[in-house]
C-alpha cells in the first residue's frame, strides 16, 4: 500500500508540476496576448490618428479645389467679359463690322446681279464674275461718272428730302405758330 500510495503521491506531484507549468505557460501566454493587444491597441490608436488626419487633409484640398475652381471661374468670366469689351472698343470691331457690312452688300449685290443687268444697271465692260465689283473685266478703276451731276446732293431725292424736313421744322417750331397766329389777325 505504501508503494501504492507513493506512486500515486508521485504521479499527483508530477500533475501538480505540470498543472504549475501549465499555470505558468497560460500566465506568459496572457501576458504576450495582453501585450499584442495593447500594441495592437496603440496601433490602432496611432492609425485612427493618421486616418483622422488625413482625412483632415482631404477635406481641406477639397476646400481649396472648390475655391480655386470657383475662383477659375470668376477669373475666366471676367476675362472674358473684359476680353469682350476691350474686342468692342478695338479698331479690330470697327473693320469687322465694316467687312461684314462689306461681304452682306456683295452677297446682296451677287444675288441681284442678273436682275441690275437686265435692268441695264451696269456701266459697260463690268464684268459680273469678277470677284471685285469695284474694277472692270481688265481689273481696272472705273472712269469717273461723266453724269457728275447724278452723284451730288443736288439730286431731286435730297431736294425732296431737304424740303420734307424743312417742312416738319416748320410745323414744329412754336414761333412759326406765332407767326402765322399774327398773320391770321393783321389782314382781319
């Protein structure tokens, strides 16, 4: 019994070494789990900080992408608003308009040219192909009108003219009212 008795308090020494070992391993096992997950936690912590930032920083250069496109867009704007009214004070306006005006009177002119020549409206040698209008078939000056009386003010359309608008001066003058209020009553 006594044999029996030591092998048994042998064999509950060696589990009770064991389970201490095991206590033991379990302890250093919790303490490295502790540690990692407090690394892991300090991580974390660090990483959470950085995304926090970085996120801050996006937020600020898409603050500063909004303002420079707003601001791009109100320096595009006022160009071009300045750029169209320095273009509408250039001379260069004046000439484009002048040639617009130019190229509407020779589309005009092309589109009632054969009408003019039937009419007889040409003076003799105008060629009605050429591209100039203002040169004869040989490219040329025209002579000068021989008819130099046609081409004055005196012509009876500006006579007419000057006696309609000497008429409408007349009736709207208050002294002329006057005068003919006191022609009225003299001969009476």
């Amino acid at each position: 019994m006594l044999l029996q008795y030591t092998g048994w308090m042998d064999a509950f020494y060696s589990c009770e070494v064991e389970v201490t070992k095991l206590k033991d391993q379990k302890a250093e096992l919790e303490d490295k789990l502790k540690s990692i997950q407090d690394s892991w936690d300090q991580e974390t912590a660090a990483n959470r900080g950085k995304l926090l930032s970085y996120e801050r920083q996006i937020y600020e250069l898409q603050k500063k992408l909004q303002q420079l496109i707003f601001e791009k867009e109100e320096t595009y704007e006022r160009g071009q608003s300045d750029g169209k009214k320095n273009f509408l004070r250039s001379s260069e306006y004046g000439s484009a308009i002048k040639q617009a005006q130019l190229d509407g009177a020779i589309f005009g002119f092309y589109g009632m040219s054969s009408q003019i020549e039937r009419l007889g409206g040409f003076k003799d040698g105008f060629d009605v192909g050429e591209l100039d209008v203002t040169k004869t078939a040989d490219l040329k000056d025209y002579a000068p009108n021989e008819d130099s009386e046609a081409s004055t003010v005196d012509d009876e359309f500006a006579i007419l003219l000057q006696g309609d608008v000497a008429d409408e001066e007349n009736m709207r003058s208050p002294r002329g009212d006057a005068d003919e209020k006191e022609t009225r009553s003299e001969p009476s």
